[in-house]
C-alpha cells in the first residue's frame, strides 16, 4: 500500500525524517554481526581466549592434529572447551578478507581448548557455529581416545567417532533426572563360592581398585554376581561400567541391577537402541545423573564420571571387536581406563583367553576362581566320542549321530529341553564328492555348493546360481555327500528321528532369548544358544572337529569357550545334566572341557606363545594390500630395530557376490599380508612408526583406492 492511501501504511515515503533514521540504524545493527554467515566477516572477536584450538572430523592420519580458529564475539559464550562446533576446512592462504580466512567446506568438529593466542602465523578463520553449548567431551574422554588412538595406530578423530554417539537435539533439551544417593552396600550373595569373592566385594565397596580375573562357575548366577559387584561399587560414591558381547547378556546384567537397585540407578548404552534413547542416556551419564553403564561394545568409552570399576564379560567373543577404524577391542580399551581412572578391573567368563591368563601371570590381576569341589557340583558330566567310537558304531555310520548321543538325547527328554550344538548354519552347507571327497564348487565363481531343503538344485553360497547337472571334475562322479551339515538339517533329522518332540532352532536368522522347562530339543549355533528355565537335560556338541580344524591360532581356545558356553547351560551332574561332545578325546580342549579346567588349558596355549613368539606375548601388526603397495609401504616406514617381519602371503580373492568380511581386498583383486613382529615393550614403538607411515602416504595422495595399504594392530585371526 502506498503512503498516499493512508498514513498507516507502514512505507518509509512518507515518515518522519526521525523515523527514517531510527529505521535505517536498526536495519544497520541487526546486519552488522552477521554480515557473511559463518565467516563472520569483519565481527569483532572475543575479549579474552579469542583462538580456539578445534579437532576436526576428518578422520585422516596426516589431519591427525589440532587447528586454531577465531572465536567471534557473538559466540563466546557458548564456544567453551568439549562442544560440538562447525567450521570452515580446506581454505588457502590467498582466499583472506578483512583479516579472516575464507572459503571451504564446512566440516564438524570438536572444541578442545580456548588460547590467548595462535601457534599458526597467519590469518585464521573464524568459527562458523557452535553446534551446541552441550559439553559432550571431557579432558578424560579426550584422554582416552589418545590413548586408544595412539595403541591402534588411528586417528584420534575416528575414535571420538566411536566414543560420542551422534547428537539429538529433543535429547538435550530434555533434562536428565536428579542423581540419587548412593545404596548400602549389597550382600555377599553366591559371591561366597569364589575363594577370594568376598574379599573382592568388599574391597570394592569400602573404595578399593582390586583388579581379577575371574572364572566363572557354570549356571545362570553369573549375571547377579555382576550386578552386585556394581552395586557394591555404587555404594562407595563411585560410578561402574559394563561391557557385554550382545543385547542378551545386557538383558540379563540389567534384570538383575534393576532387581537389586530399582528403577532409574543405571544407564543401558547398547547400538541396538534408537539415536534418541541412546544419546538421553549417554547425556544422562555424561551429567552425573547415572553412575552405571551396562551394555555392548558400544559403551566402552562411557563417560561414567568418578569410575571405580570397569568390568567386561567373556573378552573372547568377537563383538567385543569393534568393526570401525581403528577396531580397538574392548578388552584392550577397559584395560586402559583402569590405569588412566586407577579404578578396579573384572574380567569375566565362564572360560578363560590366553589374555586373561597373562595377566595373572604377569602380577597385574589376581585369579577369583571356585574350588574344585564347587566346580565338581555344578558341571554336568562331560562324555566324548572320537574317531575309533565312530568307526565302531554302526548307528553313527548310518546317521550322523553316535549311540551315546542318541542315548543321552533319549534319556535327557525325558526330564527337560535337549540342547544341540551345531558349529555350522544353514541346511547342507558344505558339499563333497562321495567317491573322491573333493569339495563340490560352482563352475561360474568357483564358490561352495550348498545344499538346500526338500531336494532342490544345489546352490552356489556366492554367487547364488543353482546347480542340477553337477559333475566331479576330478574323477567324475556325480554322487554328493555332506560334509557340513548345518543347523536345519540337524533339526530335520532330529525331528524325524523323535516325532513326537518339538524342535526349536536358534541361529543368527532368529535367535531365541530363553525357552521353557518342557521336553524339546533345541538345535542352535554357537553363541545363539537360549537359556532353559531350570537348565537343559542333557547337551550334545557336533562336529567338533570343525571347529578344532580352523587354520587359525585361536581354533582351540575358541572351540572350548563355545563349548563351555553351552555346557555351562545344562544341569549339574548331580541333576543328571550330561554334556557329549564328538571330538577326539586326546586333544587338549576337549581334556579341558571333560576335566572344566579352561584355566589350565589357557595357561598351557600361553607358555606355548611364549616359546613360539606368538600374541600375546608379543605385538603384531598386519599390514595388507597389493604386494607393491605393502613392499613400498614397510620399505619407507622406521620400524623399531626389533620388529620381526612375517610374510607377505597371499589371501582368499574375494568373489564377487560373496558377503566382503571386515577388512578384506575387494572382489577380484589379489592382496597379501604382511604381518610384523616385535617383543613386548615395543607395541607401542610399532604402532607409532606404522601410524606415521601411513600418514606420510596418504599425504603424498598414494592412499587410493587402487593402492590402498591397511594396518590392523593385534590382529584377531593371524592363520
């Protein structure tokens, strides 16, 4: 509307000379601070602290260092040390104005310190925004993430990746509850089975840092026996942490702290939650609101404030390795917070690692294990059948089962569930040659045939194409037998073998929390097995021998801590609870699991590294990638005098179709490996040289993809 159509208007024409001036100087001021978004162009920076010093979100070793920005005026007040901010990365020194550097991209970040001034000479960009006033990193937190980076030749970036889940602006707005008073220390409870479990629970309720390893008895108390070591750790003024291998045993471990704590003492911190809820309660822990973490992997860099005890059940799973640059394990991690909080150490397991087993040797924890007589009145009665029992039994060459399981099967039904362990999923995952035993593979990638359901066409567990005319190439036959069979076609022979008895399988397809105290077998992988109410009947371990026959360092010790796994799940012998394993019964994990003496097998596996110079005795590092790259890259990296080298040898191509394990080459392309070797005390030396190699590489740009060289410390499979 024109001024001439009326003085309300609200057009400059026709105003006053005053108010056209009151006009103009608003319309000055409110564009003056921000007269370049994010550049801050010509804004006044702050009075005092006006550099920032910011680690950027880039996740490149040779950007693996701090960057200093200008703090402009208008956000002093939130640019405070540990919040998230953005800024501007990649600008030249050609592109200033008005004394700020200008241009690329913006980039997230995190606030490390405030300074009086710069070590950089030259003009500095400003800070674009301050994310949020939310302090999410601490001087601990920062710490550790060094630590962590530095041990697993990483950058620092990368770890604070893994260590502050992603920001949800509805979970900080929200406040988190009040902390509560610290509980009284809890009863002994079933912790007076362990020779030293009294002792370590008070230790760490009158504010002690006693650090074991611990030896688990079998059975279901192992989840209360947790919550009461946090419990009494709570009750001392300090805060614990938890770190679990899935979202079953978090279950369990906060089943039990809500039944000794109630509602609202501890925090679940797990991947599987949504980014909302994990972030509110990684907020709430990072407030003080909660001084107990319980969860995966996912949660071992927790900000538990005041930390008294770390603690990590069963370290030899494999998600307690973490599948993301720098793939620290969570082990490793806990063990670091220990000596950087000098808080109490728990490891746990109902089996024992070579890990665990150095560092009772070593001095560093001590052993809390039961008696034998404890043990003796709650394993179940271990029977094996080997090789000469099969080749005897005409019921084992007809089917796959020998007597005694079958036996044991019949006899356990009848007081409850029948747990079956099968090493394998899947119907028939391995096919052979009846006449020659050559393993039968698909004539397009050369992958394994596998066999399928109701008589169907073979099919290629690659590249997914059937196979019906399939021949022998080398002698011609076309007869096929299994030489794996997995978990369904387990379940199918049980099922017909005991009409009248449910079967219930449990893999990595659907894997099943708990089933009842009722008759039925249970056919599961390992590390998917149900807890039964009152625990199973009897258990039978299958195919032992593959598991045993892995071409890796850990095939034994890995094979007795699944099968201790589900036999600490049946009955005590006293019960009738009666575990068979088929396995040649001279090896020594199978001696192990017969006499339950995980502890001796992990220290005879550790004085055998000893003499053969393997982890973790010593350090390793395997270097991977073309056989030109990994001979440039170790030729110019300043390996420490002592570093042994291993290799290179090649590995398995990658077909293409073929589910790409974690760090392995492309399809189609061939990489070796080369592993190095130093001696204790040079770990550290080793991941530093490797670090600064990698870093000087990607500099020069040979870091492609065509070129690429990968580092992995401690590796967890070395063949």
């Amino acid at each position: 509307m024109s001024s001439e159509n009326g003085s309300g208007g609200g057009g400059g024409e026709g105003a006053p000379p005053e108010q056209l001036a009151l006009i103009r100087e608003s319309v000055r001021k409110a564009r003056e601070p921000r007269a370049k978004p994010r550049t801050w162009r010509g804004a006044a920076l702050a009075g005092a602290l006006p550099v920032a010093r910011v680690l950027v979100d880039k996740g490149v070793l040779h950007l693996d260092r701090y960057f200093d920005y200008a703090v402009p005026e208008e956000l002093d007040a939130d640019a405070q040390p540990g919040v998230r901010v953005r800024v501007r990365f990649g600008a030249g020194r050609h592109r200033v104005r008005e004394g700020r550097r200008e241009g690329g991209g913006l980039i997230d970040g995190f606030l490390i310190e405030r300074r009086a001034e710069s070590d950089y000479s030259g003009p500095l960009a400003a800070l674009a925004q301050v994310v949020s006033p939310e302090p999410v990193l601490s001087e601990e937190l920062l710490g550790l993430a060094r630590a962590v980076a530095d041990r697993y030749a990483g950058s620092l970036a990368d770890v604070l990746q893994l260590a502050v889940p992603p920001r949800s602006a509805r979970a900080e707005q929200r406040p988190s509850p009040e902390p509560l008073p610290p509980p009284g220390a809890p009863e002994t409870g079933s912790w007076t089975r362990y020779e030293r479990g009294a002792a370590f629970l008070e230790s760490l309720a009158s504010g002690g840092a006693p650090r074991a390893v611990w030896n688990a008895l079998p059975g279901p108390g192992w989840s209360e026996e947790i919550a009461r070591a946090v419990v009494a750790t709570l009750a001392s003024g300090r805060g614990a942490l938890v770190v679990l291998p899935d979202g079953r045993a978090v279950a369990r471990v906060d089943a039990a702290l809500t039944a000794l704590l109630g509602e609202g003492r501890h925090a679940v911190l797990t991947a599987d939650a949504g980014p909302e809820k994990r972030y509110r309660e990684w907020l709430a822990v990072r407030r003080g609101s909660v001084r107990a973490v319980v969860g995966t992997r996912a949660a071992m860099f927790a900000p538990v404030q005041d930390l008294g005890l770390v603690a990590i059940w069963d370290d030899g799973d494999d998600s307690h390795s973490e599948l993301h640059a720098p793939q620290p394990h969570a082990r490793e991690v806990l063990l670091l917070r220990a000596a950087q909080d000098k808080c109490a150490f728990l490891l746990g397991g109902w089996s024992c690692t070579v890990e665990a087993a150095q560092l009772v040797e070593s001095g560093w924890a001590r052993p809390l294990v039961a008696g034998r007589e404890q043990v003796r009145a709650l394993a179940p009665l271990v029977r094996t059948v080997g090789d000469g029992d099969l080749a005897r039994d005409e019921a084992a060459r007809a089917a796959r089962l020998p007597t005694l399981a079958w036996q044991a099967v019949r006899e356990g039904l009848r007081h409850g569930p029948v747990l079956v362990q099968v090493p394998r999923r899947g119907y028939v995952p391995r096919m052979a040659c009846a006449d020659c035993r050559a393993p039968a593979r698909c004539r397009h990638c050369s992958g394994p045939l596998e066999g399928q359901e109701s008589g169907a066409a073979l099919r290629c567990g690659w590249c997914g194409r059937e196979e019906s005319g399939w021949h022998c190439p080398e002698c011609g036959g076309f007869r096929l037998r299994a030489q794996v069979v997995g978990a369904r076609r387990t379940a199918e022979e049980l099922g017909r073998a005991f009409p009248a008895v449910p079967v219930r399988t449990s893999g990595r397809e659907h894997v099943l929390d708990t089933v009842p105290d009722a008759p039925a077998l249970v056919v599961s992988t390992p590390g998917a097995e149900p807890v039964a109410d009152g625990g199973y009947a009897a258990a039978l371990l299958l195919d032992g021998w593959a598991m045993l026959g892995r071409p890796d360092l850990r095939a034994g010790e890995d094979a007795l801590r699944r099968w201790i796994a589900a036999a600490a799940l049946v009955r005590p012998q006293g019960a009738g609870g009666t575990v068979v394993v088929v396995a040649e019964p001279t090896l020594r994990p199978v001696q192990a699991l017969v006499r339950w003496d995980p502890v001796g097998h992990a220290v005879r596996e550790l004085g055998e590294r000893a003499e053969l110079g393997f982890p973790p005795v010593s350090r390793m590092a395997a270097v991977s990638g073309t056989r030109e790259a990994i001979t440039e890259f170790l030729r110019t990296a300043e390996l420490p005098p002592e570093a042994e080298l291993l290799g290179p040898v090649p590995l398995p191509v990658t077909s293409a179709g073929r589910p790409r394990r974690v760090g392995a080459p492309p399809p189609g392309e061939h990489w070796e490996r080369a592993l190095v070797r130093v001696p204790p005390g040079s770990g550290a030396a080793l991941a530093a040289a490797l670090k600064a190699a990698q870093a000087a590489r990607m500099a020069r740009g040979a870091g492609t993809a065509e070129a690429a060289v990968r580092v992995r410390i401690d590796p967890p499979d070395i063949g």
